[in-house]
C-alpha cells in the first residue's frame, strides 16, 4: 500500500514547496500536484525536481494545469476550464507519494468544494506547513481547525522560517499537533543546502515509520 503525505499551508508562497522537495528527496517518493495555477514561471513539480533532483518518472503529471496565476477555482474560470474535484484521486505509486496543495488549506477548487473537502476524501496525513514569523498563531490554528472539523487526518505541523521558540511551543500546545521540525528557508536554496537544512531540523525517521 503507497503510503501518501499531503503538503499544505497556511497562505501560499510560505516555502511549502521547497519542504516537499526535501521530502520527496527523502523518502525517495514519487511527487504529485494536483493542480497547477501558472505556467509562465517555474512551476511547483518543476521546482520540486530541480531542489530535490528527483528524476522524471517520479514526478507525476498535474491532473490540471491552468496558465493563469490566480486561485484555481478563478484560474480555470479564466482559462475556460471545468475542474472535477471527484476525478482528483491519489495516484496509485510503488513506494512513498508526496502531493503538494495549493495555498493554504481552505482554497477553493471549485465555486463548491475547497482542497480541505478533498483532503477529507482522501484521508491522508496532512503536514502543514506555518511560518514562523507575526501572525502565525492566527492563520495557524484556524487551518487546524478547518482541517479537524473536516476530520482530516493532520500528521504534524512543520515550520518555516527563523526559529521562534514560544510561538511554536503556543502552536503546538494549543492544536495539540505534533511538532515536526522547522526548515530554516533561505531563497539562495541548492539541493545540497536543503537537504543539509532539512536533515538538521527533522528526523526523516519520523516519516518512515508511515512507509509500507
């Protein structure tokens, strides 16, 4: 049975890419995003296989891929397309499979259905990614309980940014989530640096336990 983590946030741009880069570099899993909002820059599958160098046949094909940047309900209404959140299944994958959201937890999909009703659906732990900076308790705890309220499995919260002792200690006490590490992001990012960054603020042994 492939054992699946779901990568979502908080707010978007928040580095929830680059941790599923190292994750997936990892755990040597295969990465899957869903849905792709922009094409014009570098996309998400594209960063993730250039931070994580992970081959071709493991990263899987975006069941959409929207040009517009903008929130995929709006950018496939922009782009003249229909997304089917019941056609959104998890791919059946030999090993670990990371899928990738996209902005925080209560995105809209359609005008109907946000990604946290989909998370719902598929039942597969969520790691959520919070920064660390101003602000984050507020958005932090509100996607937990967005998240519990759709009975979403959460696995942990991981965090972002320059350490920040007491705001994550209140995160984690508060949630009563587990407390998976911080990935200290630096723009500059390559494979080398962010897997070494990576290994020093998680232990992968905590997500092998998961693997089949």
């Amino acid at each position: 049975m492939t054992n699946s983590f779901v990568v979502t946030g908080t707010d978007t741009g928040i580095g929830k890419t680059v941790l599923a880069a190292a994750l997936t570099s990892a755990l040597a899993a295969h990465y899957w995003k869903p849905v792709q909002s922009g094409l014009e820059e570098e996309t998400d599958a594209e960063t993730v296989a250039r931070l994580g160098k992970i081959p071709s046949e493991r990263i899987i094909e975006e069941a959409y891929r929207l040009r517009t940047p903008a929130s995929p309900h709006q950018a496939a209404a922009i782009d003249g397309v229909k997304i089917d959140p019941d056609a959104l299944v998890l791919p059946a994958s030999t090993g670990s499979l990371v899928v990738e959201g996209a902005g925080g937890v209560l995105v809209p999909l359609t005008s109907r259905i946000l990604f946290a009703d989909v998370f719902a659906r598929w039942q597969a732990p969520v790691i959520l990614c919070a920064r660390t900076s101003l602000g984050t308790i507020n958005h932090t705890l509100m996607s937990v309980e967005a998240l519990q309220r759709r009975s979403v499995p959460i696995f942990g919260i991981a965090f972002i940014g320059e350490e920040n002792t007491e705001t994550q200690r209140t995160i984690i006490h508060i949630s009563g989530t587990r407390f998976l590490g911080r990935l200290d992001w630096a723009n500059q990012l390559t494979h080398e640096r962010l897997m070494t960054t990576f290994h020093r603020g998680f232990d992968i042994a905590m997500f092998r336990s998961l693997q089949p």
